[in-house]
C-alpha cells in the first residue's frame, strides 16, 4: 500500500491560533482562509506535474469543511472522486470549544458540502444523512482506536488502488502514523511528528517473502509545493 497523509490548508481557526480572541472567535467547523486556499490550490497544481500524485487512484477526505475544501482542487487537478470518511475527523471532533462548554455541534450535510467539492462521494455508513460532527470526550485510546478503524479501512481498498492519499488533520494523523508504523500508543502528553498545512506524509507497506508486514516511511511533513510565505501551522 502506498498512501498519503496530507493536513489540511489553514482554517479560520489555525490563523486565529493564539489570539487573545482565540475562544471567542473559535468556530466548530472553520473554513479555509484565503491563504488556506492559495495553499490548497498549490498543492493540486503540484500534483499534476509529480509522479507519485499522478497515480492516486483513491482520494479520501475527512468530512469537515477544512479538508473537504482542501480536497476538492486536488480531485480536480487528479481528474478523481473523492471519498468521504466518517471517521478520519479530528481529535475530539466537532464542538463549540471552551467558550461553548465543548457542546456537540452536526457537520454539514452532503448537498452542503458538494457545494465545496462537487465530486465528494458521501460515505454509505451514513445513508443519505448529515454526519453528527463525531464530538468525542478527549481520550488517547479513543483516537487510537479511531485510527485502528481508518487504517484497516484504507488497508482494505489497497488491492484496487495505486496510490490512496487521505486529507486529514493534524493531531489525528499522529495515531495514524503511529498505528501504520507500529509506534507505541500515544499517552497524550506530547505529540510526535509536525505538519505543516497540507504538509504530507508518505507511508510505504510491503508485504515480505515470509507475509510479514514491512513498513518504509519516506518523508513526513513535506512542503515543497509550498513558497516560504505560504507555510503556516
């Protein structure tokens, strides 16, 4: 399996981070900023000249707002659909923050968001109905266990696919990388590896002579589609 971790473009509230009106100005499900989109654009337009980007066979996406609008020039640059994925949401998921007591907020449904991505497919564990924003009480083992299901999921798409890339979120693609990698669980107190926005990851699995599972990790947090005045966390 050759796949593609890549974060999402900046968010209203990436750019708000540190703020003094941070919590106040929080949303549950921000959009991109303008620079958010100039980055995604740079990615898609990345893409179309780079080998390993040209054999994405399968295009997955988180189903906020966020990495649906960062995934939509991609599949266009790449000529695919893109898969929504209940479950590749961030950490803790959609809520109204400190601010809101971290009230449960729903996702957008899926004519809203074709709106941002006209090709996203809606996952069929929702059956036609809006994604309930997956808001979560902050514990490791439950992303662990979040991730578990993601990987085992894109593992089992791998004999049809080329290349499966996925945008996701940045604290999220930690217990991803660590399930892919067969890293120790996280506790939570620090996390392992920085990404950038649409920084990407590429994560080789191979299956040796004796069926074991080897594992080649070939860069993380990748930018170079991004100019120096683009990279944001």
């Amino acid at each position: 399996m050759q796949l593609l971790l890549i974060r999402h473009a900046q968010s209203r509230n990436n750019h708000l981070a540190g703020a003094p009106n941070y919590l106040e100005g929080r949303l549950a499900d921000p959009p991109l900023t303008d620079l958010g989109h100039q980055q995604a654009l740079r990615l898609a337009d990345w893409a179309v000249g780079d080998d390993l980007y040209q054999r994405v066979t399968h295009l997955h996406t988180s189903l906020t707002t966020r990495a649906v609008q960062t995934a939509a020039p991609l599949a266009q640059a790449l000529g695919v659909k893109v898969h929504g994925l209940t479950q590749a949401y961030e950490c803790g998921g959609l809520t109204s923050g400190p601010a809101g007591g971290f009230t449960p907020v729903t996702g957008r449904n899926h004519a809203s968001l074709l709106g941002d991505c006209p090709v996203l497919e809606w996952p069929a564990d929702l059956q036609g109905q809006a994604w309930d924003g997956g808001a979560e009480p902050w514990e490791q083992a439950r992303f662990t266990a979040r991730a578990a299901s993601v990987t085992a999921g894109l593992r089992g798409i791998a004999q049809e696919a080329d290349v499966i890339a996925l945008i996701t979120h940045h604290d999220f693609v930690q217990h991803l990388m660590a399930d892919l990698l067969g890293l120790p669980t996280l506790n939570g107190e620090a996390l392992t590896f920085r990404l950038n926005n649409t920084g990407t990851v590429r994560i080789e699995m191979r299956a040796n002579p004796a069926g074991a599972e080897s594992r080649v990790l070939h860069w993380i947090n990748r930018t170079c589609h991004l100019t120096p005045e683009l990279i944001t966390l």
